[in-house]
C-alpha cells in the first residue's frame, strides 16, 4: 500500500511539474502573440513589407505569346497590341528599344 501512495505521489508532482511547464509555455506564446499583433498593427496595411521594383512597360508584354483568344471568341494578335503601344509611346515621346520583338 505504501508503494502504491509512493507512486501516486510521484505520478502527482509531475502532472504537476508538466502543468506549470504547459502554462508557462502558454504565457511566452501569449507574450510573443501581442509582440507580433503591436509590430503589424504599426505596418501600413496599404504597404508591402518588402521593397518592389518597378517593371518598365515593355517588359510587360510576354515574349512568347502571339495570340490570346478572348472568352467571346475573338483572336486579339499580340503584334497588334504592340504597334498599339508603340503608338502610344512615341506621342508620349518615349524610347523603345527593340529587345522584344
């Protein structure tokens, strides 16, 4: 019977040795939780949180595309578009260089 209330005792100190652990694990994550919630509260949420590149427009145009079918039906060319663009570019008194065509 002792060896029996030996046991249970031991089994008891570590239930609750673990519950203090579990609860003070709980308090840390807790902690790092309203650290993580202030940093991006403080963030614009309007911004990314890295710093982008802008592309230049050429190098909007897929090289390897030629045609693009619409959901209508209707084939639009990509050399069209990009006369088109052209266009636009040279009234507006921009450069074009030829690297994608």
């Amino acid at each position: 019977m002792e060896k029996l209330r030996r046991e249970n005792d031991t089994f008891r100190k570590d239930v609750e040795a673990f519950v203090r652990k579990q609860g003070a694990a709980t308090r840390i994550l807790e902690m790092q939780m309203g650290q993580m919630d202030r940093a991006v509260s403080k963030r614009p949420s309007s911004n990314f949180p890295s710093n982008t590149l802008p592309i230049p427009r050429e190098q909007h145009l897929p090289e390897y595309c030629t045609t693009i079918m619409l959901i209508s039906g209707k084939k639009l060319v990509i050399e069209d578009v990009d006369h088109k663009i052209e266009e636009k570019v040279r009234k507006s008194n921009f450069e074009i260089e030829d690297c994608c065509v």
